[in-house]
C-alpha cells in the first residue's frame, strides 16, 4: 500500500468511527538506520532514512466543539484523550504520552491545536527498532502545525519531539530518530552531525541494489534502562578524556587513557570512535556507488555493537551470521543490528535481483536457529513528515 492509498484507508476508518471524513489527514514516516548507532547521542554522525512505513492520523473538529483532543489508535483498545484548556501532563496510557508530550512542547511555544476527534493508524511496526514512537510524535507535531495552519522550524520541530519522548515516555533517546522522520527525502539517506544538527543529503537510487529489514521479532526487556547506562558509560569515557563528547575523541587519546578506565568504558568508547569513522566512510561509499565497502562496514559496524557496545543479542546476530553465510555469491553485501538493539531488527544491503532468494533463507535460517518467524520487508528512502489533506 502506498502512501496515498495508505491514507485513503485510514480516510475510510476515520469516516467509520466518527461518521464524516475527516478535514486534515497527515502522515510521519519511521526509520531505518543504515550506519552510525549510537552515536547520535555521542554527537556523531549518523546515516538513516525514513522508510514508507507511517503514523498516519486523520482528524477533524469535534462536531460540539470544545477543547477535547481524542486520539482513537486502531492499534490500542484504549483512546487517548487530552483536555486542550489545561496544562498537559502524563498519563498511566503509556502510548498517549507521546501524542500529550508533544502537545505540551507546542502549547509551550504558544501554539495549541484546541479540541479534536482524531483517528490514528501506524504501519510502522511497534518496538522493532523502526522508531515508532518518533512517527508518532512526529505525526502529531505534524497535526498540530495543520490545524494551527502554521510551520515551526523543522529543527525546532525534531527537538520539541525528542523533548516529548525524554518528559513525557521518560525514555533518554538521540536527535536521530525524530530528525529523519521530519527531514527524510526520498531516494536520499541523511547524513546528519548531530553536534552542529546540519543535515547533508545522500543519494541512494541505485536500483540495483536494496535495504531488506528483518524485524526478528523479539524486544528483550533490558532495552532502555541498558540505553541510559551506555549514555553515562560514554559521558564517562568522553570525561576522563576531557572532551565534552567522544566526537572529537580519537582511537589513539583513548589507548592512551586505557590504564585510568574500567574496561567497559573503554569498549564502549572504542565503539563510538570507530562508529563515527565508518559512517562517515560509509557516506562516501554510498556516494560512490561502492556496495561491497558500505556491506563491509555494515558488517564491521554490527560486530563492534555485539562485542564492544554489547546492544545486540543471539536473534541478532542469527541474523547476521546468516547474511553473512549467503554472501556476496548470494546478492548480501553487508548486514547489521540497527536501531537500540536487544531485538528489533536488522538491516542488509542486497542485490535488488536477489532479494526474493534472500527472503526465503533468511527466514528458513532464521526459523532453523531460533525457532521464530523473522518478518521481512524491504524499503526505498522515503520522504519526511507531511500533510495530505487540510
Ligand atoms: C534509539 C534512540 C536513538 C538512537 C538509537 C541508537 O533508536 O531513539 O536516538 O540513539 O537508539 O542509535
């Protein structure tokens, strides 16, 4: 389903619940990150897309008025509902955070949508690692400049909702996710500097070769208290260096820091020099056309998170040991664990020719050493967040 048929459903849905169509339809994309993880909140560079997976909300004034913001997902049992005339603050309906934390960052800056019937469907598979929390922050941020008939800055308007999920989900997360699903484009990965937030397009057009996603479907439960350890063992790393990020941390400064630092610390930072180093050359690669060197670097990137970071886990690395084992002979240039890890999903570059050959072994393999289903999908770049009714 494209995007546009993806949001004449949900028109239909809407249609459905609140008996009329809706005035304003809007969509945010996930992400998958190519290269650079766990970096963004070292200041690094990192290199995703948006995918065309989508937090699509379609909404309308209710028809009494008032100030009542009702989000229906066709996802939760639960709605959300938010009442516009007050402070907003959490709530026990954990998913109504991320919507309620973005209202409040807009009715911060002065800008509040007012009272809505909302109805909202995400394609953006929840906790697989493809942000779907940032689509649908996002989603809403997007709503709410449509209805106010308005447009903050993009910039502003990645960090009111990674602002979101820190106060509202209570989750410490990057710039990443909610940048490339505000400035995606299509046929482009972004390279964004996460210290100087500057945003470089990279082509990706090639139609000889793919991103397949393999979602392993599995979320072990250590994700986010793991996520804020790795951020303080880093801030320690970057400290004992004394530099105020392992940005501009070199691998020689750190081996000869080694002896003052507990040897985690260590290898955590030496994931996040050589990270930043390999996505920036992946850029390149990518620019140049070289597949064999951006898989190579995939590859090398997934074995520093398993050995190094430690954010992977076995369903994982299955998964990439069975990449790897098909091979360049196979039509696999490179594959790794993406997103925060402890589950989710990974990602290959493949040849375009191969991928239905792929799919089947690496379901087969996977389903062979883990027992599970993988679930798998490719995906071009996508373009960022818009509006597409209203
Ligand atoms: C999660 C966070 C991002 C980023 C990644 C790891 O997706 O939300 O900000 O830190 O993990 O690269």
């Amino acid at each position: 389903m494209n995007l546009q048929e993806l949001s004449e459903h949900v028109a239909r849905e809407f249609e459905k619940a609140f008996g009329r169509p809706p005035r304003w339809i809007v969509a945010a994309p996930g992400r998958v990150n190519v290269i650079g993880e766990h970096i963004d909140y070292n200041d690094g560079f990192v290199l995703p897309m948006a995918i065309e997976y989508y937090a699509v909300m379609a909404a309308d004034r209710p028809p009494g008025g008032g100030a009542m913001l009702h989000i229906r997902s066709t996802a939760q049992k639960e709605a959300a509902s938010i009442d516009t005339s007050k402070p907003v603050t959490t709530s026990p309906l954990k998913w109504s955070n991320y919507p309620r934390g973005v209202v409040a960052g807009f009715a911060a800056r002065g800008l509040n949508p007012g009272g809505l019937d909302v109805l909202l469907h995400s394609t953006v598979p929840l906790g697989g690692g493809l942000s779907s929390s940032a689509a649908l922050e996002v989603s809403t941020a997007t709503l709410v400049e449509a209805v106010a008939g308005t447009k903050i800055d993009p910039v502003e308007k990645a960090l009111l909702c990674q602002k979101a999920e820190h106060e509202f989900a209570g989750v410490p997360c990057g710039i990443m996710d909610q940048f490339v699903s505000v400035m995606g484009r299509q046929s482009h990965l972004l390279l964004l500097d996460c210290r100087s937030r500057k945003t470089e397009l990279v082509p990706m057009s090639d139609p000889s070769v793919e991103l397949l996603i393999t979602n392993t479907n599995v979320r072990h439960e250590l994700g986010i208290s793991q996520y804020a350890r790795r951020r303080a063992q880093c801030e320690a790393a970057a400290s004992i260096l004394g530099l105020p990020s392992l940005r501009d941390a070199s691998a020689d400064a750190l081996e000869k820091h080694k002896s003052q630092m507990d040897g985690e610390v260590f290898r955590r930072a030496r994931h996040v020099i050589g990270e930043i180093e390999r996505t920036v050359q992946a850029a390149e690669s990518i620019r140049a056309s070289n597949w064999p060197e951006t898989g190579a670097l995939m590859y090398a990137s997934h074995r520093s998170l398993r050995d190094d970071y430690e954010v992977s886990c076995a369903e994982m690395d299955a998964l990439v040991e069975i990449a790897e084992s098909i091979g360049l002979d196979g039509g696999v240039y490179g594959c790794r664990m993406t997103g925060g890890g402890f589950g989710g999903c990974t990602v290959a570059l493949v040849k375009s020719d191969s991928v239905s050959a792929i799919t089947k072994k690496l379901a087969a393999g996977y389903k062979a050493k883990t027992g599970l289903e993988a679930t798998i999908f490719g995906s071009r770049p996508a373009g960022g967040a818009r509006v597409i009714k209203g």
